[in-house]
C-alpha cells in the first residue's frame, strides 16, 4: 500500500491492489450525512468485509492515515476479517473549504480482490435563524368556519421542523381529525368550534435549537339567534282598555365571544280590550198566577236585566216564589167568603187616606224648607261665604300662630302704591284658566248653565286686577283681558314694579313663542344648554369635521305644532337643534325633559320627529330595540342619540288606567288693586323645568310671588277629575268669595292639556287693612287619587316677605360650552379607556362590560354597529350626569371590570379647572 504518513498525503493511492482470489469489499456501514453544531466535531464511520484496508477521502483528497482510526476483526461466520475506521471533521476544516458543493467524505475499501467505494456523506454547519418568516395571525372567525393559520419558520440547516401548541399544549392532529398540520406547516381547522379558540404558537426545532413564533389568538364567536315568540300574554286590565305582550330571547343561540346581537325587537306588545263582567240582575215579577185548589199562587223572575256575561255573577236569590193566596184563610164555600168581602174593602179605604195625607204633610215641608234656604242665603249674600270653613267650626273664636315673617319677595307688588282704578272690570264666579296670559272672564253662567246665550247680570263684588270701575254685563263669555308674554325668560329676584305703569306699557312688551340658544362648534365639541329648562344638547368631541364649524342652535317651541290622538299625551317640551344641513360622524346627544311617570307596563313613549312638509312621523318607540337611534329614559329626562338635527318631541301612549302624569302644583300670590282683596294662583303643570320657567316668568310679569315650595301629584289616567280647594280660612280675618272655595277641573282638561299650564283663581278679601297675615291650605287631589296640601303663611306685605328659589342649578350663567372644558372626562382619559374596551378578546368584547356598570342594558345592539362603542356609551354618560357627574362612580365601575387600575377622580386640579367661557360671551350669548 501507499504510504499516507508524513508529507506523501498527497501521493494517489491505486484503485486496485494485487491480491489473493477472493470477493470485493462490502461495506457493512457508510457514513451519514453528518452537521457539525457549534463547535463540536463530528465523526464519520466505515465499515467493511473482506477488507484489508480502508481509508477515507474527503473533497476528493485522501484523509492522512494519522487521522485514522482503525479497528479490526473477524467474522465468526463467514471467517472473513472486518475493518472498521473513524474520522473526525472539525467546524474548521468544513469553513475553510470554498467549492461548488458542500463539504463531503468517502471510504475506499480494499480486498484481495479489488476495491470498493462507500456513498458521499455530506458535513454541513448546523445553525436555526431568530425570526420566522411569517408568524400566525390571530383570527375571529363564526363558529363552523374554517381556521388557517399560516406559518413559515425561520431559516435553518437542518430545515425546521413545525410544531403547533395550544394554549402551551402541542397538537397532535392525528387525535383530531378536524385539525391537520401538513400543509405546508400551516395550521388547518376545518370546522371551528368553541372549543377551538385559544392562543396559538408556531413551535420550529431543529437539532441546533427551539424558536417560538408570536402567539395567535383566535375567538370563535357565535352571532345570537332569536328564540321562538313566547304567547300573548293575558290582557293585563281586567275590564276595559289594557295590554298584552308577547317577547323572545336572544338566545337561539346566545351570542358568545362578541358575536353580534340579535337585531330587531325582544318585546312585543298590542293594546287590548276586555271585555268588563257583567253582573245578572232579575228582571221584574211576573203577575200572580190563578189561585190554585191548593190556596197558593205563584210568580217567576228570570236573571235576564241583564244576564250575566264575560263571568258576571248569578242573581242573588229565588227565581220563583209561592204564597198563600187568601191571606192564610182557606175556607171552603162560597157563603163564609162572601161575608168577608165587605171587611177587607173596608180596610183598603182606610190606607188610601193615611198615604194621601201624608204624602200632603211632604210636600208643604219640602216647601218650608226651600223658602227658609232662600232667606237664609239672602241674608248671607253680602259675606259670600258659600262653603263653611274647617276653623268655623270651632265657634268662631280662634287663636293664629304664624311664622316668622318672610323676607321681602319682589315678586309682589308694591302694596303702598296707589292701583290704578280708571279701568276695570268686575265679575263673579270661579276662574279656571288653561292661560295665565290669556284669561277669559267667566260668569256664573258659564259655570253653571250650559246655555250661554243667557244673559246674566254679575252681582258679586268679586275683582281681578285686570281693573274696572263700572260693572258690566257679560253674555256667556267676556271679552278676553290679556298680558303679554315678556321675552325676559331669566329668572331670580326683580324689583317690584309699578303697576299703572305696567300696565299703560302693555303694547310694547313683545312676545315671543320660542326659546333659543345659539354657539359655534367645532371639531372639539361642546355641550349647549337652554337655561333652566332640562334641555340640552351634547356634541361629542369629532363629531364634526376638522376644519370646519357650524352655528348650532338649540329651540324650545312653546305653541307645539304636535296634536296628540285620543288620549295620547305629550310628555314634555318640543325640542328643535339645528342646522338641519349638519352631518356628524358620530351620534350627538339630545335631552329632553318628560313628565311620565316611568313604567313600560303603564305609558309606550314614542319617539316623533316634524318633516320638512311639517307632518310628524314616528322615529322609535323608546322599548324597541334599533340601530338608527337610541333612548335611555330616566325618571325626570329622555336621553336621544341621534345622527340628524330636526324637531323632535315625546309621546306618551296610556296602555292601563294605572299610566301616571307627574304634575307641579305651585302657589302663587299678589295684591290685587282693592287693597282689602289678595288673589291665590294655583298652577297645576307638567313636572318639567321648562314648563315651571314658563310659569315663574309669566308671574314676575303679573308682579306674583310663589308663596310655598311646590309639590309633587301623581296624576293617574283613570278618568277622574281634579279638585282644587282653599281650606282654613282664618274667620274674622279674612273671608273667600263666592263660588270660589273649591273649584273642579274634569279630567279630560287636565290630561289632554299639551299647550298652557292649568290655572285656577282664588279671591281672598281682609275685613280690615290691619290684616298682614294670611294663613290657609291650598288642597289639590284628583277624585280617587292622590293628594297634595300647601300650606300658606305669608305676610301680605311686601317688605316682609321671604323669596323662594326657583332653580337649584346654575346654567343660565353658561348656556354654551364649547372644546375639552365641557366635558366631565378629560380628554385623554377619555382615549384610554376606549382604546381598552373597544379591543376584543376572548371573552367577549369589553365595551359590553363599560355599558352593565354604566346601566345601560338595553338595545346594546346600537353600540355595537358603531365604531367605537366605548366613545358613544361615555357619550351617554355624559349626557345623564351634567350637573350631578361623579367621576368616582365611574371610576369604580372601571375598577370592577378590572381593565384598569387607575382613578379618574385622581385627575389634577389643571385638567379640571373651571371652564373658561370668554369664547360664548364674544359671540352675545
């Protein structure tokens, strides 16, 4: 053989070797394709038989024969020897090499027969890249869609190998045979289900290392079905005009995972009518019938007038009935009853004479009495006193603890100046008017006659400061005395006024039939509020396009052009924001006042807006459910949010007798120009702050002066009417004119009144000037309903008396608001919290969360169709708490979701310093 050993590496060896006979070389092992992994070498192996030599060459090079390691043995079977070497290859001999394939090794192996080469096992330098290719993306796909999740390792030699985990656990796709992880290892779900979703990872391993890929979270989500309808429900009224409901549940299948809600309505609901039972009642006797040989006759009655139906009850009682028909004496022969006759003719004559005279002795009493009245009430005449007061019957002597005298109130009159009498009018009878601006002289018989056109002569000295010398005659109605509506809508405390002065100033005190508040806003939003009448309107920040602004202006209308049907009511005031031409991208906030007394079981409230041709239509009733818009009713306010500018206006719809109108009843008080007569207001309004602004504002002008704070009265729907009375008159102070000490409004006036509050006079007269006290009850309750008592105590005079507080809030002062001042969540907190709840996850998305803690849990569909539901839920939030916003309740909410650990209520002094409103004051406002 060659020599291998010194420099002579180099020299060839031959391919054949003389040898004895015998058989070629078989290698019994070649060596592998080997990767060298950091710096560690690596070994190639050879083995052969027969052999008596073998030797390696690599890249075409023999391997010098020191590097050789060489074992031999002998085959026990066979008895031919064999030989088995090893090499090693270092990191460095594979880098140094520069050829145009990868570096490689073969064995050559000898016998005495020839030679015989092994296959070229390749050595490559094993190494794993950092970064995949593409990493798995998460996904929200329907339940039953189909999942790929694509995957491309980095680059490495060895290639890669792929593995998928869920959730940190691998998946074995052949346990499941909806998941296949062959395809190009990219991840397949063929059907997704629930328990598909989780957080995915691409795992790539070669021999040299592990690499993990980003996790992918995928959420199977399942959009909500509706159920089947439930039945009607029985008609809750049991007789008359009531409801019925049907309603279904989003839950065929629910929704999970932020799968979208079921759209349209979940309750249904259809007036209806029962019809009432109907008690029988028996119908009259029949005629006795002939006199049976048993000396008894009979008589039927059947239950017919009327008959019982829809589950009346049977007539109490026997329908036949049997006596004895010769008065218990049943004689036999005709001789023993002819000798009665006569006696019992005799006995008849005598009762037709008792009645006769006494039904004489009955009506020459009757005619006693009526004249004895007559005189009675002649003699009373010149008091008027026509209802007896509670204190009179005590015995006329009484003792009268008032109050502290009040403070001057400016609201009345000045009672030293001197009225001017030169015109007036006189008239008697009860005053009950719908317009405090626009009374109608009522006569007695307007009240009392429903003939009109009879002409009656007003006899009572009864006055109203509208002032008349001379009395006049009046047919049914009077001509209309008017004050005007003033066009100063604040309110506070005036100085009295002088009233000749008033009232030869009349012509030229403008009215007005709107209410109107105007800003420029712009991209950063801002709120506009009408002062002192509930109505605002929010406009949230980018809800208008940068660059631009609009002049918005938000409009109460007094003289609504909205006519309810039937006994459909409107429940607060008619709300105009515009331009009309304004588009917003997102929804802005509208309130408005209502009066209802809130219950889905009593009212339907609709929703309605005027079109251009000045006809109403429905936009929504506020228990539908609808992605157009949306309404949260709260006790005393209806929150709108909308997408248009427009007229807009609640409708109230009674679906039982039980629907209640939240009525105000206030008192109010002034001299009238007869410095002995004081005249009571009583106002029954809708409990709006906009209807109350109307009243105060009309009596500031009438120089009145609210005498107590006002109450509450739950009107129900029930028909009744209301009453309203004056009750403890003191006696021998003070005395009430006639026909006014209790007054009834029927119930149609007060429940379908949409336009003027209802008003009604009371006339008061002192005995005496040194009279500067007046302590009475002012009772106002409807017929079966409930009640309300004012209790007066006032001093007459006006230096003495004590002012009252109209309003409790203070917006008059800032009627617009404009940029980040205006809202209670500063702006980057604002950004904060959306950013966190509008993101998805697999639990369901969070904004859903933000809506339960914030109350809102109706129509979430709405949210759900908007870009961010977050921004429009705070939105809302804003809109509900203008005046009472507390950002530690919402803080907390946010806490209780624990999405975030941070307070909004810890936000600086800066970010929450009072607004700077120059900018509404530059532009008139």
């Amino acid at each position: 053989f060659p020599s291998l050993s010194g420099n002579d590496n180099s020299e060839a060896l031959p391919e054949s070797i003389p040898s004895a006979p015998g058989t070629l070389p078989h290698f019994m092992e070649e060596p592998d394709d080997a990767y060298i992994i950091k710096s560690n070498p690596i070994v190639l192996r050879c083995k052969a038989r027969p052999a008596m030599q073998i030797f390696f060459k690599c890249n075409g090079e023999w391997v010098h024969q020191n590097e050789h390691v060489s074992e031999e043995s002998m085959d026990e079977t066979t008895g031919l020897k064999v030989r088995e070497v090893f090499i090693n290859v270092t990191r460095q001999q594979v880098e140094d090499f520069h050829g145009p394939e990868d570096y490689w090794c073969q064995c050559v192996a000898w016998s005495h027969l020839g030679t015989s080469k092994s296959r070229k096992a390749s050595v490559r330098i094993a190494y794993l890249r950092k970064n995949f290719e593409q990493d798995p993306q998460g996904k929200e796909v329907p339940i039953e869609g189909m999942i790929v999740l694509h995957c491309r390792p980095p680059e490495g030699v060895p290639a890669a190998e792929v593995e998928w985990l869920k959730n940190e656990e691998p998946i074995d796709s052949n346990l499941d045979e909806n998941i296949d992880t062959r395809a190009d290892h990219n991840l397949i779900i063929r059907q997704a289900r629930l328990s598909d979703s989780g957080n995915y990872t691409c795992m790539a391993a070669n021999i040299v290392a592990k690499r993990r890929s980003m996790s992918a979270t995928v959420v199977v989500y399942v959009n909500g079905g509706w159920s089947s309808w439930t039945e009607w429900s029985n008609c809750n009224a049991r007789c008359g005009r009531g409801w019925q409901k049907r309603s279904r549940t989003c839950t065929n299948p629910a929704p999970l995972n932020g799968g979208a809600f079921c759209e349209g309505m979940s309750v249904q609901k259809i007036t209806c009518t029962s019809l009432c039972p109907v008690d029988g009642s028996w119908e009259v006797w029949s005629e006795w019938s002939v006199c049976s040989p048993e000396c008894e006759h009979l008589r039927v009655r059947e239950c017919i007038s009327p008959a019982p139906r829809n589950g009346g009850k049977f007539c109490e009682g026997l329908g036949q009935e049997s006596e004895n028909c010769t008065d218990g004496l049943c004689i036999q022969g005709e001789s023993q009853l002819a000798n009665l006759l006569f006696p019992l003719s005799d006995i008849e004559t005598a009762s037709d004479i008792a009645l006769y005279s006494g039904l004489g002795a009955a009506v020459i009493a009757v005619a006693v009495l009526v004249v004895g009245v007559t005189l009675y009430r002649r003699s009373q005449s010149e008091y008027g006193v026509d209802v007896i007061d509670s204190s009179a019957l005590t015995g006329g002597f009484q003792t009268f603890n008032f109050k502290t005298v009040r403070q001057g109130n400016s609201l009345l009159l000045n009672s030293s100046m001197q009225p001017d009498l030169t015109v007036s009018r006189t008239y008697s009878g009860p005053i009950c008017l719908q317009d405090p601006m626009d009374k109608e002289l009522m006569t007695e018989s307007s009240l009392f006659n429903p003939l009109s056109d009879i002409k009656v002569k007003v006899q009572s000295s009864f006055m109203v400061s509208l002032g008349v010398t001379e009395r006049a005659e009046y047919h049914g109605k009077a001509h209309p005395g008017t004050f005007p509506h003033g066009n100063n809508r604040a309110f506070g405390t005036i100085q009295a006024r002088n009233k000749a002065t008033y009232i030869q100033n009349l012509p030229s005190i403008s009215t007005t039939s709107e209410l109107k508040t105007t800003a420029i806003f712009g991209h950063l939003g801002g709120r506009l509020v009408i002062p002192n009448t509930g109505v605002n309107l929010l406009i949230p920040h980018g809800a208008i396009p940068e660059e631009s602004s609009w002049e918005i202006y938000l409009a109460i209308t007094q003289e609504s052009s909205l006519q309810p049907e039937g006994t459909d009511v409107l429940l607060g005031p008619e709300v105009t924001c515009g331009p009309s031409e304004v588009s917003v991208s997102t929804p802005f906030a509208l309130t408005i006042p209502h009066c209802a007394e809130v219950n889905s079981e009593h009212w339907n409230i609709h929703l309605k807006k005027r079109t251009q041709q000045g006809k109403w239509e429905e936009v929504m009733s506020v228990e539908e459910e609808t992605t157009s818009c949306y309404c949260l009713l709260d006790p005393y306010a209806c929150h709108i949010l909308l997408n248009s500018f427009g007229t807009y206006a609640l409708i109230g719809e009674p679906i039982s007798d039980c629907a209640v109108r939240q009525l105000k009843v206030a008192v109010f008080g002034c001299l009238s120009c007869n410095s002995l007569d004081y005249n009571l207001r009583v106002y029954c309004m809708d409990n709006t702050p906009c209807a109350f602004q109307e009243v105060v504002s009309d009596e500031r002008l009438q120089g009145g002066q609210l005498l107590e704070e006002p109450k509450l009265l739950h009107f129900r729907g029930n028909t009744f009417s209301l009453q309203i009375s004056v009750l403890d008159i003191p006696p021998f102070l003070w005395r009430i004119k006639p026909f006014t000490a209790c007054q009834e409004v029927p119930f149609s006036r007060v429940w379908c009144s949409s336009s003027k509050p209802l008003h009604c006079a009371f006339s008061l007269e002192r005995y005496t000037p040194a009279t500067t006290q007046l302590s009475c009850k002012v009772c106002v309750r409807q017929v079966k309903g409930h009640e309300q008592m004012l209790q007066i105590q006032t001093s007459i005079l006006e230096n003495e008396r004590e002012t009252i507080t109209f309003f409790a809030h203070g917006d008059s002062n800032f009627p617009a608001q404009m940029g980040p001042k205006a809202f209670k969540i500063p702006y980057s907190i604002r950004q904060r919290i959306c950013a966190t709840f509008d993101t998805p996850n697999a639990k369901g998305k969070d904004w859903q969360m933000l809506a339960q803690k914030t109350s809102i849990n109706r129509n979430l569909s709405y949210f759900a169709t908007q870009s961010s539901p977050s921004a429009v839920i705070l939105d809302l939030w804003e809109a509900r708490h203008q005046h009472d916003g507390d950002l530690d309740s919402l803080a907390c909410a946010l806490e209780e979701i624990g999405r975030t650990h941070s307070k909004i209520s810890d936000i600086t002094d800066t970010e929450l310093e009072e607004p700077d409103f120059s900018y509404s004051k530059e532009n008139g406002l």
